[in-house]
C-alpha cells in the first residue's frame, strides 16, 4: 500500500474507515494508516458496509492469484463462482458440484475470503452490471437482469451500496467512445505485468483450430459455448491490458465469458513469485531472464482442451490442427446463421460416434469416445472446481491415457500451476541441454513447476513453444 504497487492489486483491499471507500493497493489516495482495515476480497469489503473508489475501481483488479493456486475448497469454490455458478445453480448447486454442504461452503469461504458465497456473487454482478452500464447501450432494466439480479429492486439497491451512485449515474459518467458496436462488450481484462501478450496470443494462434478459432494481425478469436449460447471472443493487446470484445447471444453470459477467456490467458497469474522462485535456480534463471512473465495457457473448455490433447499424441501441430478442423466440420454445430463460426462438437455428440469413422487411428478414436462417454454421463467434469487428484485419477482409468496426458490435462484444464512433464521428450532434451535431471520432480520450483514446464519449452521452441495442442 505505502509503495502503490500494482502487483498486489486484487491481492487484498484498502478501506478507509473515515471515507467509507475501499481501494486497491496501488490507489493513488494515501490514507492515513490509522484509519485503513484491510479486507481479503472485494466482497468482504462491500459486506462491512465500504463502497467502491471511483479513482481505482478496485472492483476491476486482476482476481487474485492466491486461488488459482490453491487446489482445497475455497480455492476451488471461488473458480465456480467466478465462473458463474452461482447464478445459475445457486448455492445448492455449487455445493452439489463441490462435494461438501452449503454450510461447510459458507463457513470455508467466510474465514478465507470475509464473506459468502452469496456476497461474493453479489460482488461480481456489481462488476458486471458496471462492465454493462458504461460499455453498451442496453436499457438499464436489461442490465440488471443480464448482470444476474433477481430484480431491478435489488440491482438498484447494490449499485448504490457498491457504488455510491445509481446505475443512470454510471452511465452518464461514462468516457467517451467506451459504447461498442451493437450487440457486444468491449473490455479491458487487467493483469500482472510483466506479460508478453502478444507472445501468448502467437501460441495460441498457432494451435487455432479451424472453424472454431484464428488468428490475424495479431487478433485472437474464437467461438465460446457460453451457458446461454455461442460467444464470440476477440483478444488484442491494449495499453496494459487486454482488449477484448465479445458478441453474446445472452448478455448474463458476461460473467462466465469473462472468466474462461482470463482463465485461458492466465491473467490472475502472479508474474513475479513464479519468476522469484524460478529465477532462484542458476540454470533456469537465463529462461526467466529472457522471457519474464511467461504464462501458463489454460483452456475455455476442458473437454474441447481434452480431445485435443488425445488427437495431438505423437504427431505435429499442423496435423492435429488438420484432425481437429476434420472434426469439427463432421460433429460440430455452427455457432451463428450465415458464419463460418462452429462450435466444438459436444461430448454427447462425440459419445456416439463411431471411433471407426474419426480421422485417426482406432484406439485413439477409442479413446475420445471413451473420454466424451464419460464427460457426457457427468463421471468427469474438466473444469476449475474439481478436485485436481481425483481429475487425474479418473483420466488415467480411461483407454489411452496416460501420465503425460493426465498432466497434462490437469495443467491446462484443471489450471494447476505446480504440475512439471517431467516425462515429456522435449522437456526433457531442454532440461539435458541445460544440465538439469528432471528425475527429483524439481521440487524447488514448487509452487510453479507448471511454469517451468513452459519454460523448458520455450527454451527450444521460441516464443510459440508449439509442443502439443
């Protein structure tokens, strides 16, 4: 806080009792410190009654690191919220998909985070009907229920608590120019520097799959199956964020989107302990020196992430690109009337296909059929809230998976930042140019060996270290 730095900024928050305001530790306000309680997340503040800074927009920082790390309940159960789940499940629902009761939910996340699940739903509608109001010319009744409240009643009432001003106030507030074109939402998605973005996207663009993703002039774009129907994304650098814009089919959509797409670019992402820790080895700190910040890619799908590992086993990049497209114009959907735009094939789709008539061998076509039998049937969710030993577990139990696969998996789909392929050839010939033995796990790079992974990679792929899809 004394320092403004940035890199804690979602961490934690600053309220300001003489105020009534709660900042991020990078406002340019400098309170004095008798007066400040801090707060764990953005709800726990708004639940102790403080309102947001319109300075620093608190509501706005990258989420914080700490949860994409930690793979217990809070961890997992604060993921599902951000994905939307309790909007659309409600607190049974998430509970149901986390394995505990509601009251053991409560309790976890209360003494973790300060506040509910409840409230930290409420906090994310707030953000997204602010996102709503100041981007798009929906009518502000349209917003409240796109953002998620149950009524106008209640929008009304949590915009003024959280905000200080009514919805038509942060609307007419609004800068110039921040009103896309009709039907999407233009944002900047906030992340730790350092970033090379633009490397990023060049990995991403470079496993596109056709139909459903692709890459021109720098401009990312892909096809989401959002809750409420397809999404179309679109991911560009900006000034010290990403600008993205999405076309939704169902604006309380905006929440989710949001979510998966930081997820897939590992915006929450503590650029600086990982490169801390990483850096500390001899032999890996020239990798971190030449490419600080290096992120570790997650997904927007994890059965879509899933099948494309599978297909990418033991042959390139541009042939599994080719299998992928192949597949996708068999057993996909289109995602738009009159687009090109298709949307992955879905796991019931895939279930009951016959492996005999997928473009690869038998067994592997097996091996997606079993996979998609097994995601269909719910047996296996591929998602941020799921228990990461237990994900890695059932997709062992399935035909032609393995260890790297199963990792592999848990690295991208479940977002597990501490998980080293040790096994993996190319990080392997990295690691023997380097003269490290990958054999001990590297268990001084803990928490962050998924990062080290990448790294390895980079280090004899370049900027693209286009291993596997």
């Amino acid at each position: 806080m004394q320092s403004k730095d940035p890199r804690f900024d979602g961490w934690f928050f600053i309220a300001v009792r003489t105020t009534g305001i709660y900042c991020r530790p990078s406002c340019p306000a400098t309170p004095r410190q008798r007066n400040v309680t801090f707060f764990p997340s953005a709800a726990a503040a708004q639940r102790a009654g403080f309102r947001a800074c319109k300075r620093c927009r608190p509501d706005a920082s990258p989420g914080s690191p700490e949860w994409n790390l930690r793979g217990d309940l809070a961890g997992r159960a604060l993921r599902l919220i951000g994905d939307g789940v309790i909007d659309r499940e409600g607190v049974p629902g998430l509970a149901t998909r986390l394995g505990y009761s509601e009251r053991q939910v409560h309790r976890t996340l209360v003494s973790e985070v300060g506040a509910g699940p409840l409230a930290l739903a409420r906090a994310q509608r707030a953000q997204a009907a602010r996102v709503l109001l100041e981007t798009t010319d929906l009518p502000v009744t349209d917003v409240a229920f796109a953002a998620g409240f149950a009524s106008v009643r209640q929008f009304n009432d949590t915009v003024r608590e959280v905000f200080a001003t009514t919805p038509s106030g942060l609307r007419a507030a609004r800068r110039p120019g921040t009103v896309g074109e009709a039907g999407t939402v233009t944002l900047r998605l906030p992340y730790r520097e350092p970033m090379n973005l633009s490397a990023l996207l060049d990995h991403l663009g470079a496993h596109a799959v056709p139909g459903v993703e692709t890459y021109v002039d720098g401009t990312f774009a892909r096809v989401v199956d959002a809750p409420g129907g397809p999404a179309l994304v679109r991911l560009s650098p900006g000034d010290g964020a990403v600008t993205c814009t999405v076309r939704l089919c169902d604006n309380r959509d905006l929440v989710a989107v949001v979510a998966r797409v930081r997820r897939l670019l590992d915006l929450d992402a503590d650029p600086v302990a990982a490169d801390a820790v990483l850096g500390a080895d001899p032999r890996l700190a020239p990798l971190v020196r030449k490419r600080p910040g290096l992120r570790s890619p997650g997904t927007v799908d994890g059965f879509e992430t899933a099948v494309g590992t599978i297909v990418g086993q033991q042959v390139s990049v541009a042939g599994a690109r080719t299998v992928l497209g192949r597949i996708v114009a068999e057993h996909g959907r289109p995602a738009f009337d009159g687009e090109p735009w298709l949307l992955f094939p879905t796991a019931d789709a895939l279930a009951a296909a016959d492996p005999a008539t997928l473009p690869m061998p038998r067994a592997r076509g097996r091996s997606i059929q079993a996979l998609a039998t097994a995601v269909a049937a719910g047996e296996l969710e591929l998602d941020p809230g799921a228990d990461r030993d237990d994900i890695r577990a059932a997709l062992l139990a399935l035909p032609g998976v393995g260890p790297w696969t199963a990792d592999y998996l848990r690295m991208r789909a479940v977002a597990d930042p501490d998980v080293l392929l040790a096994s993996d050839l190319v990080a392997r010939r990295a690691a023997a140019d380097l003269g490290i033995d990958l054999g001990g796990g590297g268990p001084a790079w803990a928490p962050w060996r998924s990062y080290a992974t990448h790294h390895l990679w980079a280090h004899l792929y370049g900027d693209l270290w286009s291993v596997k899809p």
